[in-house]
C-alpha cells in the first residue's frame, strides 16, 4: 500500500511459532505443518504482482492425516470424495448417507464463514448483528462434536471429523459448528507442505517483504511503545532492545494480544481495560512438543498422523478445564520426510510429535521438572507406531507450555492465543482496530477470524483493509 514498513522480531530467526530448528542434518518446523487455503498465500503474493510459486513450492499431501485409535482402526482422511467415502464406508457402512449430509453442511458454512465473513474485520456490533441470522440458520450454537454427531452415529467418524478445532486451538466439545467449515476447506483446496519445510515458506514471505522494501529486524524484542499525541497525529515511538527508538504513524501488532496491552502499550490509556477484559477470556489450550531425528526410515508412514487415546472426551475436558496433567494423550505425529526426503539426512527421519495438554493458567505444571518424563511416555506409546524406535533416536528436544511462556509471552502459555469460542469469535474477538489507541492495529491468532496459517493471514487482510480505509490509500484488492 506504499507504507514504509519496518517489522521487529524478538528471536533470531522469522517465523514465530513457526520457527525452524536444525540439528544434525535434521530439519525440525517447530509449529505449522499443516499447509490449508493456499489460495490465502498466492493472494498475498499477487497483490505486489508475484507469484507465490516463484518463492516457494507447496507440495500436495496425501492422506491429508492419517487417524488411528487403539482399539486398531484406521482411517485415511483423504480429499477426494470417492476414496473419502470408501474409508467411511469401511468403519461404518451406515454413516456413508451421514457423512454426505454433513458434508454439504460444512460446504455451506464455508460459503458463509469462510467466503463472505472469513476476512471482513468486525469492528462494530452492527457488523456482528448483520452476520447473525446466518449465524443462527446455522446452528452456530453447537459444538463441532454435537454438529457431527447428528450426522454420523459411528464414534471413531465421530472423532475424526471433530478434532479439527484442535488445530486452531479450540475444543471439539465447546467450540461452535462454524469450525466444521476447516472440513469443507481441507476437502476443496486439499492440504500441502512446503518443499524445505515451513520454514521455507517463512523464507519466502521475508523475501516478499524484502523485495517490496520491508526492512526487518532480528534479535529486535520491542520493550515498550509510547503513544504521543501533542498536536499533530499521533505517533508511535517503538523502543526495541539494542536499537534507537523510532516513531511511527501506526502500528500492527502481532505479539501475543495479552503481552500488547500489558506489557508493549503500558499505561497507555485504554490498554489496562483491554488487559483486564482478555484476562476474563478463555484461552486455548497449551502444547507439549518433542522433536526427534532417527538414524533409520519408517517406509510405511504417512505424513501426518493422529493417534487417539482410548479416551476422547474426558481427555479433552482434562485438557481444556482440568488443573493437572493428563496420565494418558492423543499425539499429532509428524514426519515430513514422506513428503520431502530432504528434511532429514539420509537414511533418516525428522520427526514431531504434538500432545494437546492444559495452559498454566489452569494447571501450573513444573514443566521443567516433567518434560523429560512426559515425553519418554510418548515416545514408548509410539513403539507401537514405530518399532525400535527409542534406540534411533539420534537428536531429540522439546517444547513446553512453560516456553510458549517465556519465548513467546504468551498468556497462560496459550499455543494459540485466545479460545475460539462463538462468545470470542468474530465482534467479540480483539478487534483488528484498537478502539481506544488510535493507529494501533491487531493482526494474528489473538484477533479475527483467529489462529492458524489461513487465519492469521486472513487476520492481516482484514486488518490491512482497515488501515487503507483509515489512512484512505487503495488496498489493492
Ligand atoms: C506446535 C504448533 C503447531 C501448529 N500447527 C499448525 C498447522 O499445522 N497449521 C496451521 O495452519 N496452524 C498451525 N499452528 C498455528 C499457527 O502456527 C499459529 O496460529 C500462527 O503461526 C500464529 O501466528 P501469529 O503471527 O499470530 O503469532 P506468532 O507466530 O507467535 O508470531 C508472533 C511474533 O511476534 C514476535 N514477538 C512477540 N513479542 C514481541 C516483541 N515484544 N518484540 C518483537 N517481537 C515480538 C514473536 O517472536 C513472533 O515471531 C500451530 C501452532 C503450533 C504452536
């Protein structure tokens, strides 16, 4: 939009919680795997008249995920209809009319929620009353979980088409049906992995940047911003570790929203009320991760793999209210190396694997003290999955709620910010315009439409068409 635009990113690397760790010839995303809506990046990098493909090379992933309970079944979650419905007829011969159902339910709410109100920032409740009786027609009031389980009788169909909340760091029990849409995106669009990693396509983003005469600042922690308004509009004097302080017409911040207010905006007036009010919000859940490299190959992988513990909803109530650390897990398996042998050195596999466990503020858990423990649990539960596999362990680290904390201030250690609850969605989500703090703007997980890859892009697109409508300059699209 012809902004000059300096980015200050506290850690060495880009990328935030998609930050890339090597060891050993072993190439480790710390967080997004999981590449959804596409068509959200190209946008991004058709809007300066380049092509997403010229940066980086998404890869198709099939299965989308892998799912598979202890009781022994399995399920390949694939895009395409026909092998869709076969795997569902093999569980369950009886959902197969079910599932079509709520497949057309969730493509309808795609077209709602994702299409129409997926990037429109809600900056006023008219905005919301207007969104409110398709809300309504919708159900929106259910929980995925409920939604899912009056299309499908079947408990392990149950399971599978409700653990997507899980991913944007909302609970299958309590978040509204609206999620059900992430169903219709992955089935439309498929899922992809970037050739290199994510980490790739965080390099090609910063290229975008670059080229477009972004400047970028590493190891750059912004302590404090002051908000000047003598005369003139107001500015935004941003004081960075290690750099002079810089004033600025507006700001957009993607910290952690609760650390923005808090901590960055500090006395400034409107912020405390902001602090107060996310403090009375429920935050998403924490995440415990353990990355590993293997000096052998485990050929009959898929990518992405879910194993479900033999509980489902008494985990996910231990998870998400309970004030202790769940004895048992369901764990997101990743292994890339499927997809793009280069992720690990040869003969090898870069693994992660992901367990959704409580935010300290629900449970203060000595993280320091358990992890070692917690994660040689899942590593023997993973035995079954990957035979021999603790003696191939050649690099191994890990990633607690305690870290989201101290690397990412990240309230309660939350892994995706505030809960997308219905209560928390859209109007009633931190705005993408401060209403209080003028020239200060909200982008990422903790603001509309909320966590994930798509979501934090589509954030900065809602944002971005408030600031061209503010400073009335064209947005471009
Ligand atoms: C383990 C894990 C797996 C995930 N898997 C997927 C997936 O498969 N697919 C998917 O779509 N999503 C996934 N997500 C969610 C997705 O990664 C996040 O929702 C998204 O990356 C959040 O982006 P953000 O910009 O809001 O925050 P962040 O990525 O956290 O970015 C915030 C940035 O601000 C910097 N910062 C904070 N405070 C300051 C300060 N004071 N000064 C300077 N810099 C500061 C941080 O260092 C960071 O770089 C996953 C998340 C995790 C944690």
């Amino acid at each position: 939009m012809g902004f000059e635009t300096v980015c200050y990113e506290a850690h060495d690397k880009p990328g935030g919680r998609a930050y890339v760790y090597e060891d050993e010839g072993f190439i480790f995303d710390a967080g997004p795997t999981v590449i959804t809506a596409p068509h959200c990046l190209e946008e991004l990098f058709e809007l300066s008249g380049r092509r997403l493909a010229d940066y980086v090379r998404l890869l198709p992933v099939s299965p989308l995920y892998r799912l598979r309970w202890s009781d022994g079944v399995s399920f390949d979650y694939v895009a395409d209809e026909a092998g869709l419905l076969e795997q569902v007829r093999r569980v369950s011969p009886g959902d197969v009319d079910g599932y079509r159902r709520f497949a057309d339910y969730t493509r309808r709410v795609f077209a709602k929620g994702y299409e129409e109100l997926g990037a429109v920032p809600f900056l006023s409740f008219t905005d919301m009353l207007r969104a409110a009786p398709a809300l309504a027609r919708l159900r929106a009031d259910r929980s995925v979980y409920a939604l899912v389980s009056r299309f499908v009788k079947d408990e392990h169909l149950r399971q599978a088409f409700s653990f997507h909340p899980l991913l944007v760091g909302g609970n299958p029990l309590d978040t509204s049906c609206i999620y059900t849409l992430i169903h219709w995106i992955e089935r439309k669009w498929g899922v992809f992995f970037p050739e290199g990693g994510t980490g790739a396509l965080v390099r090609g983003l910063v290229r975008l940047f670059e080229d477009l005469g972004g400047t970028l600042h590493l190891e750059s922690p912004v302590e404090r911003i002051r908000l000047e308004t003598g005369g003139g509009p107001p500015q935004h004097v941003v004081q960075a570790a290690g750099l002079p302080p810089a004033a600025f017409d507006l700001v957009v911040s993607n910290a952690d929203v609760h650390h923005t207010y808090a901590t960055l905006y500090r006395g400034v007036a409107g912020a405390q009320r902001r602090q107060r009010r996310l403090e009375r919000m429920a935050w998403s859940m924490s995440l415990f991760v353990l990355y590993f490299g293997t000096r052998r190959r485990y050929p009959e992988l898929a990518h992405h793999t879910i194993l479900f513990g033999p509980r489902f909803k008494g985990l996910l109530r231990d998870i998400f209210h309970g004030d202790h650390l769940p004895a048992d897990f369901s764990l997101y398996l990743h292994a890339p190396t499927v997809t793009d042998p280069g992720m690990a050195p040869a003969g090898g596999e870069s693994f992660y694997v992901l367990s959704p466990v409580p935010h300290l503020g629900n449970a203060a858990i000595d993280w320091e003290a358990v992890a070692g423990a917690y994660g040689d649990a899942i590593l023997e539960s993973l035995e079954s999955q990957l035979p021999g596999l603790r003696e191939s362990i050649v690099v191994r680290r890990h990633f607690t709620p305690a870290d989201f904390a101290a690397k990412f201030d990240a309230y309660h250690g939350s892994a995706f910010s505030v809960a997308p609850r219905l209560t928390q969605t859209a109007f009633f989500r931190p705005h993408n315009r401060d209403p209080d703090i003028p020239g200060l703007y909200l982008a990422g997980a903790g603001t509309h439409p909320g966590a994930g890859v798509p979501g934090v892009v589509n954030s900065a697109k809602a944002t971005c068409d408030t600031i061209a409508a503010d400073f009335r300059v064209g947005a471009g699209w």
